[in-house]
C-alpha cells in the first residue's frame, strides 16, 4: 500500500449511457478516472469493480467509496431494498441490487444516492452552494431531477424527490406535443427533457438555432417548474445544470421569466432584485456529479468514524 497525502475515496456517477468513476479527494485531486457505457448491471458493475481494484493496486487502498446513480432507487440503509434500483425504465436495471456488488469486493463504508442528490452534495462542498443551509440542484438534460439539500442534509423522506415529475401547466394550442414520459406524459420531463425537445422538433436541441420557438417553450417550463420548488421549500438558492439547463442562453430568460410566475409573492431581495444570484449554473460544471459522489464517500467515513 502507498502512502497518501489525503484519504482516497472511491466515486462512482452512475448514469443511464455511462458510468463516470474516479479516485480521489477533490476537485484539486483527482489521481484516476474512467468512463464505462452503461450495459447491463453485471457487465458495467464488473468494470467499475475492475477499475477500483487496479486503482487500489497502483495508489493504495481506498477509504470508502461514493455511489451517486441515476434513479429510482433505494438510498435508505434500513431498507432490506437498501442499495437496489427500483423498477425503471432502464431496460435489465430494474431490482439489481448495485451496492450489494460493490460489498462483495469492497470492505469499505459505501455511501448510495441519486445522481442529482450526490451533485447538490458536491456543489455543497465545492461549489455554488457553499456555506448554504437549503437549496436544490436541478439537472436538465437526456432526463431530469433535483436533488434538496435542507436544512444540512440531504432529503430523502419517503424515498427521494422527483423533481422532474411534477404536473406543470400544458398549453396544448401553443404546445400540442403529448410528452415523453412513460409514467405521466406530460410532466416536467416529459415536455421538457432533451428526449422530449428531440421528439417534439426531430432533432437534437445541439442542432436547434438559438432563436428557435423550442427555446421559449423549455424557458417557460423550467421556470414554471422552478417557481414550484421555491414555494415549496423555499431554498436560498437553486442551482440549474445538465446539457440543457446549462445551455447560456437559456439562464437569463429562465431567471426572468421565474420572478415574473412569482410575481412579487416571495419578498425577498435576493428574487426582487437579485435574481441572477438566485438561480445559477453550477459552479463545479458537469463534474458536479462526479465529485459529489468523492463528497458522499468522505461523508460516509466521518459518519463511520
């Protein structure tokens, strides 16, 4: 084993077309990374497995490993499902028990969560979220979800949140589109998902022109979805990533189009007059979820300490 200036944690984002793994500590200190196409369980399970144990072998042992993975699943680790995802579109996913894999190679503290619950973790600790008590991480992209942090903790509650499932108000003369999602239509993710953009027009969101109406559209559906959140939890600040939320285009008129849904109701200065201190792009980029896999990890081996 070598010796190390700073514990190694092992993280994992586990996402719906690949799986991104890494060993480190932090942003300053990444010593590996790798990227796997998401397969099967067994298969993109036994690559990460792989990845790890070389990693072991050429920087020494690992403290504990971060497990930050797309949804739904079980993160509550007095469930007998603890560690499993639930019953999901993802094809072959359903059921497997992915941190059960990880025990039988590893005897080392895992922490599990979402994808997005793990990249709110990460802005947190690094990024555009520090020093804050309750915000949201919202990811818009292939899919989407946020990820709560309340109060100094991450919100599970009956499961986890699904932020991109809410209902939203569906013009269907302006937008006649039925939506993607298999669940619920035309819920958040299912009229504003970069699936459903593609659906809806034909082609890539890359590929639309910013000037194209699919933009007004997404603008007025994240703010309505975005307004929602602030009435409900009333977070001191709301971080938008993924493909399509960090699209730069799209965040002035999103903030603008925000303060005009809440229409004065919340009367607080920081959406009054400083909305672009509100809603923000991260500060961690798109590594928000890979680092708040490490930022599970280092929590999980203070929680064990």
């Amino acid at each position: 084993m070598k010796n190390n200036a700073f514990p190694l944690y092992g993280a994992i984002e586990g996402g719906g077309t690949k799986f991104i793994c890494a060993v480190g500590s932090g942003p300053s200190n990444i010593r590996a990374e790798a990227r796997f196409d998401t397969t099967t369980p067994e298969e993109t399970m036994a690559h990460v497995i792989d990845f790890f144990k070389q990693q072991e072998e050429n920087l020494g042992g690992l403290s504990a490993i971060g497990f930050a993975c797309f949804g739904p699943l079980d993160p509550n680790p007095a469930s007998p499902t603890y560690g499993h995802i639930l019953p999901t579109p993802k094809t072959g996913w359903a059921n497997a028990n992915v941190v059960g894999m990880l025990r039988n190679e590893f005897n080392l503290p895992i922490a599990f969560d979402t994808d997005v619950n793990g990249a709110a973790l990460g802005e947190w600790r690094w990024g555009k979220a520090q020093g804050l008590q309750t915000f949201i991480y919202l990811t818009v992209g292939t899919g989407i979800g946020g990820g709560a942090y309340v109060e100094g903790n991450l919100l599970h509650g009956l499961i986890h949140p699904e932020m991109g499932h809410i209902p939203l108000r569906h013009d269907l003369e302006k937008d006649p589109f039925e939506g993607v999602c298999p669940f619920h239509g035309d819920c958040f993710e299912g009229l504003a998902s970069g699936v459903a953009i593609e659906k809806r027009w034909g082609m890539r969101g890359s590929l639309l022109t910013p000037d194209h109406v699919a933009w007004d559209l997404e603008v007025d559906y994240i703010a309505q979805a975005l307004t929602s959140y602030t009435m409900t939890l009333s977070p001191q600040r709301i971080i938008v990533g993924g493909g399509v939320g960090s699209l730069p285009q799209l965040l002035p008129k999103v903030q603008k189009r925000t303060r005009e849904l809440i229409n004065g109701y919340v009367q607080s200065p920081v959406i009054l007059e400083n909305i672009e201190t509100y809603i923000v792009n991260p500060g961690l980029g798109n590594r928000s979820g890979m680092l708040g896999a490490i930022a599970l990890a280092e929590q999980s081996l203070q929680t064990a300490l």
